[in-house]
C-alpha cells in the first residue's frame, strides 16, 4: 500500500487524536466522578495499562513494516513512542503526586524496598533520554549510527516494563493479563533477533 | 431485603460509613473474578438459600444447621466496624450478625480444639471464578480458637440493615475487623475444629507475603508495599493524603490475644 504525503499527514492526525483518547478520558471521568470506589488506583492502573499497549503498538512497527510492505508505517512510530513515554509520565506522576504527595524521601524508600517498583521505576528513568532525543535535530546532533545504538534501550525498557507488571500482579496470584504481555512483547522481540539471525545466515552463505 | 437488628452500642464506631454503592461494587471474592468490579457483575449466579453450614471436627456437638437456625440462634446486632485490605484501602462498614462465640460454645469444642477452619462454598456452576486457578479451592481460612472466641470476632449475615449481597460473602461469612480482609472467610459452608493450625488460602498461594495471622500491624510491610498507611475509600480522593493505619486495625482489645508474640515473625 503506498500512501502519499497528504495521507500520510492525515493518518498522522488522526492517530494522534485517538491516541489521546485515554487521557481524555480519564480527565472526563475525574470531573463526572466515575473512576469508581478507589480513584488513584484506577487513574494508577490505566496509565499502566496504556503505557503497555502503546510500548506494544510501538514495538510491532517495524515488524508490521516488513510483513505488510507498508514501508511509511514507520513514519508513525516516533509519536507512537513518545505517547509510550506521555502515558508512562502520567503513570510516574500518579505514584509521586496522588500516592506519595511529593514525598521525595517516602518515594524512594519504595523505590528502593519494593522490586517491582525498582523495575517499573527503572523502565521509566530509561525512558527519558529516548523522549528527549526523539527529534531531527537530535538525530542529526548524535550521529544516526549512535542515535539507532540508544534507541535500541527500548529492548530493555519493554521486558522491564512486562516485569514491573508481572510482579505487581503476583501479589495477588493474578497471571493472566501479564502473561499475554509477555507473549506479545517477546514475540515482537523475538521475530527481530530470528530475522537478524537469518540475515546473517545469509549473509554468510554468500561470503562463501 | 432487610435484616432488622439493634445497633450494640459497644461497637458502634463513630466514623463515616462507607457508601453502600462503594462497599458493594469494590470486592475481593476470587470466586467471583480477579477484578474488584467482577463480584457485583457475576455474584448473581450465587444462590444463598436454601443454605447450610456443617460443623465438625474436635467438638462434642457435631451438627449441620441451616441458615433459619443460624439466624436465630442469637440475637441479632448492628456492628459499625473498619475494614482494612490488605491492598492499602479501607472501609467503614455496618455489618448485621452476633458473635461467633455463641455459636462456637453451642458445639462445644472438646480439650482437642485448638484452631477453627472455615471453608467457603466451591461451585463451578455458581462461582465462574473457580475456572481459574489463581488459588487453591475451596478457599480456607482460619484462626486460634482463642482468636475466635473474641467477641469482636462477628458470624455475619447482613450489612446496611438488609441481607449480605452476593458479593459481599452471602448468606453468612465472618468479619474480623482487627485483621486484613481477606482473613474473613465468604459464603461459608463448613467450619471445623482442628488440632493442628489449618492451611489458609493466601499462605499457601504466597506464604512470604501473607501469614496465617494477618493482623493489621503498620510496623510490618508487605513486601510489595508499606502497610502504614491506608486509604479511605470514598472520603480520601486523589488529592487527600493517606491515613496512618493503627496497630490490629484501631482494635487494641485484641493485643492481649497476642501477648509475648513476636508480631514481626508471626504476622
């Protein structure tokens, strides 16, 4: 499928408001008061969840690029990445405002003592440098070579983040959902490192 | 349907009842589902009569009574008691019941009985929750004899005035105000007295994070979060801090049940 530029800005649009969806949501339940008995833990869950879907969305990029032939797929990725980072921003901020009232000190105990939060927490501090060099003239400051080498953090964000969200859950024996998860992350992980190996085996067949 | 009962006195805290809807609706009951909205959508498969609990074990009176005969075996009282999770939140809820010693001196516990057991009903066809395996069914819990004996310990069988929801562990569970919520066994259909200190549902599922005590104690953290402070459902909003939770949940009449026990080790 070959998209031209006017398209192109137009799915760009488009993707960008439903992917503000969510967070509109959530504001328009905190003014109708429909988050339900426990608020913090339902605005706590859903910027969770919705950081996953979107580290997810993301992650399937590039395979969905290859597999379709839709080569200006990738052309929605950066924003797709960067709402990764707004969802996972608005999760953190849930936990040190709403959770914690800015009690830096109380915040890092938890930080500190609690594995899943150290992952997630992690997950998160990782995720900053990818959204602050997620522009051109970053890309052009670093060298495209070097740019590719950071971006490439997000193969460890994205099994960290699967990890915070396993143990959260194993507090109360919970599997299911993060469990599928995992499938899914591993799976887009996993169809790049096999392509990676075939090229090589190629690449190799040929030096012969 | 209501379920009319005298508020006694003793234990009428004065604090501000949690929302019938928020209390009805936010429910732990594994039976039901994992998520806290499921119970409300899928409890209405539970059919709580006709119903009856059989009573065994190390007592001299065995027997098998039903829900008419439980319900007037004492009589019945208002409660207003806090309830504290174990997941950090809190409630205040008027519960309707008597203690569960009346019904633990009616059978008569031999020189044997040391522990009491309570097991919760485990139908596929009335719990779609038991399909998944997240824990080991029936869900069991349990206490010390002497623990069960405190008359805060309450055999309930409604709350607001009117019969147990479904959700809410209907037609008879316990509520144990002084312990995390999940010590206080649902839609029981046994109780049994043991020797040895039973197998509860959580120890077994994760015996690191919940131990057979479960009193609410903020000195000792769950491992996966602080236990010293709680939020009150429906009155501390996003922009409320927390509250300080207190030592056995507010109820210090307990302590003496505890005397000489490091709480750190048996928690």
């Amino acid at each position: 499928m070959n998209v031209t530029n006017q398209q192109l800005a137009r799915i760009k649009w488009i993707l960008f408001a439903l992917a503000l969806l969510p967070f509109l949501r959530l504001v328009a339940y905190t003014y109708l008061d429909k988050l339900g008995a426990n608020p913090v833990e339902f605005i706590t869950r859903n910027t969770g969840d919705w950081t996953l879907y979107f580290l997810c969305i993301t992650l399937a990029m590039t395979p969905l690029r290859k597999l379709l032939q839709w080569h200006w797929i990738i052309r929605m990725r950066r924003m797709l990445g960067l709402y990764v980072f707004f969802y996972a921003f608005l999760h953190f901020m849930t936990f040190l405002w709403f959770d914690h009232f800015f009690e830096f000190e109380e915040m890092w105990t938890d930080v500190l003592k609690r594995p899943f939060i150290t992952v997630g927490f992690s997950a998160f501090v990782l995720l900053i440098p990818l959204a602050l060099t997620s522009s051109n003239g970053m890309i052009k400051r670093l060298g495209g070579k070097r740019w590719q080498l950071l971006h490439r953090l997000v193969y460890v964000i994205a099994p960290l983040a699967v990890l915070h969200y396993f143990w959260m859950k194993a507090g109360k024996h919970d599997f299911a959902q993060p469990l599928l998860f995992a499938v899914i992350v591993f799976s887009l992980l996993g169809i790049r490192v096999f392509w990676r190996w075939r090229a090589h085996l190629t690449h190799n067949a040929k030096a012969f | 349907q209501k379920l009319a009962a005298a508020v006694n006195p003793a234990y009428a805290l004065m604090e501000k009842k949690t929302s019938y809807k928020d209390a009805t609706t936010y429910n732990n009951f594994y039976e039901f589902g994992t998520d806290k909205a499921d119970p409300a959508m899928t409890a209405g498969s539970l059919k709580p009569r006709p119903w009856s609990i059989s009573i065994e074990g190390e007592i001299k009176k065995p027997m098998t009574l039903d829900l008419d005969s439980l319900l007037k075996l004492a009589p019945l009282e208002e409660r207003i008691y806090r309830l504290r999770c174990v997941e950090g939140w809190s409630m205040v809820i008027p519960w309707v019941g008597y203690s569960l010693s009346q019904l633990i001196k009616k059978v008569e516990p031999n020189s044997n009985a040391r522990f009491v057991e309570f097991i919760t009903l485990e139908d596929k066809k009335q719990m779609p929750g038991l399909r998944s395996p997240v824990l080991e069914w029936p869900y069991v819990e349990g206490l010390r004899l002497d623990e069960a004996m405190h008359p805060l310990a309450l055999l309930t069988f409604g709350m607001y005035g009117e019969v147990l929801p479904n959700q809410n562990g209907a037609p008879v569970r316990i509520v144990l105000p002084w312990k995390y919520g999940f010590k206080s066994a649902k839609s029981i259909v046994k109780i049994r007295f043991t020797k040895e200190q039973p197998r509860t549902a959580w120890n077994i599922a994760a015996p690191s994070e919940y131990g057979f005590y479960s009193n609410v104690n903020p000195e000792v953290n769950h491992p996966r979060w602080s236990q010293a402070s709680e939020r009150r459902i429906g009155e501390d909003g996003l922009l409320s801090r927390k509250r300080k939770t207190l030592m056995f949940n507010g109820y210090s009449d307990v302590a003496a049940l505890y005397a000489g026990m490091d709480l750190k080790k048996f928690f």
